[in-house]
C-alpha cells in the first residue's frame, strides 16, 4: 500500500513539474502597434532569431511569414511596395547605427546586419521589428 502511495505522489509532483515547465516563456515578446520587440532568454543563446520567433509561433505567442528570406509578414501585418519589417538590435556587434536607428525605451536600437536566419542571438538582447515606410 504503502508503494503505491509513493508511486502516486511521484506521479503527481512529476505531473507538476512539467505543467509549471510548460508556462514558463523562454523569451517575452511585446507587441505595439507596427513593433514587435522579441527579448532572448539565456537557453535560447546563440540561436538563429529566425528559430526564436519559429519557437514563439509555435507557441501561438508570434504569428509571421517568410518569403525569400525575408519577414513579410508579422502579426496579421503584410508588407507592401512601400512599407517593411525594418529589424533593430541593442547587439553592438550585430548593429549599425549608420543604416538607421530606431528608438525604444530611451535605448537606440541600430539596424539590424543581418537577417532574422542568419542573426545568432544574445541572451539579453532585444531585438524589434518596425514596421516601416518609405516613400517610393
């Protein structure tokens, strides 16, 4: 009897431990209007963001399409001719502030070097997508 009581606890905590693993976010994603702004958590280190985000879609937390390498889509907005997903990081390394900057939370975000599937994120970082437009 006294088995099967400890087998049932054990199955209990163990039942609990994985639903209290299943609500934990391995980023934040923070969505305003036309901003998307994706923190990284230190298990998601050195990822490509492009498997970040596939990750918080998957989770139902991100919702995107890619064509031809390119974000043309976040969150129900489509690019067009004129306006695009512009990406910006807090990573010096991966950052230029000369190819535009963008400004969040009293931080200036620099333009993004490389693509979502190439860009190997940092835990801390943040990383926005803009939605942005240009007149053509």
């Amino acid at each position: 009897m006294k088995s099967k009581f400890v087998t049932l606890i054990s199955l209990v905590l163990a039942a609990l431990a994985l639903l209290a693993l299943a609500g934990c976010h391995k980023s934040s994603v923070t969505t305003e209007e036309d901003v998307v702004v994706i923190r990284v958590s230190a298990e998601q280190d050195g990822m490509a963001l492009l498997a970040v985000m596939e990750e918080l879609q998957e989770a139902g937390e991100l919702s995107f399409t890619v064509s031809d390498g390119m974000i043309t889509e976040l969150n129900g907005t489509k690019q067009t001719l004129s306006s695009y997903w512009m990406l910006y990081t807090n990573d010096q390394e991966n950052a230029n502030e000369q190819w535009g900057t963008h400004e969040y939370e009293g931080e200036v975000l620099g333009s993004a070097t490389l693509g979502a599937g190439e860009l190997a994120v940092k835990a801390g970082c943040v990383y926005l997508w803009s939605f942005e437009s240009f007149g053509l």
